[in-house]
C-alpha cells in the first residue's frame, strides 16, 4: 500500500495512503436498520462488515495527523507521485473524518 508523509504550511506532517474496503455491508446509507426478519440469517460465518458510503466504496485516500483524520474521495490517480504541495491540494478537498475505531 503506497503511502506518503508531507508537511502542510504550518509545519504540521500529514500522513495519507489509499484505503480500499475489501468486505462491505450492502447495504446503503447511514441508515441501516430493516423490518424484523422473516427467516433466520442466512450467514454461516461471522465475519466483520462495515458500512460505507456510496462515494467511498471504491476507496479513499486516508489522511492523518495526529487525532484528526480526513478522506477524500475518489483515489486520484498518480496521487503517490505528485508534489507535496499538490498533496496540500488534496488536503484541502478531504472531508474530515471521525477517529478510527479500534
């Protein structure tokens, strides 16, 4: 996974790398919820999904500096090899983000 570390114009580094999410819940939008099943649940295996909106599914580039997170998507294309100041460029456009979870 391709990762980068730049410095932003008050001294403050940034970490970003690419996130793609491997297992997603289908399910859309922030509300989850459905009616009350009918039959049992037909997984056989428990396994963790997560829910993701519709504009990240295809992935996101992570950014971090110390507790804040942002995310911009979609990946943009070469972003591993642009200059530091037009990663300040994607800064800018990322949408802040809550703390991951552990």
């Amino acid at each position: 996974m391709p990762h980068r570390r730049f410095q932003d114009e008050g001294g403050r580094w940034w970490d970003v790398w690419e996130t793609r999410p491997t297992i997603i819940d289908r399910r859309a939008g922030r509300e989850r919820r459905t009616g009350g099943r009918q039959i049992s649940d037909r997984r056989q295996r428990s396994e963790a999904r997560v829910a993701v909106e519709p504009e990240f599914r295809k992935g996101w580039l992570a950014f971090q500096s110390g507790a804040d997170w942002c995310r911009l998507a979609p990946i943009p294309e070469g972003w591993e090899s642009v200059p530091d100041n037009d990663l300040l460029a994607l800064l800018a456009r990322a949408v802040a983000s809550e703390a991951r979870r552990a």
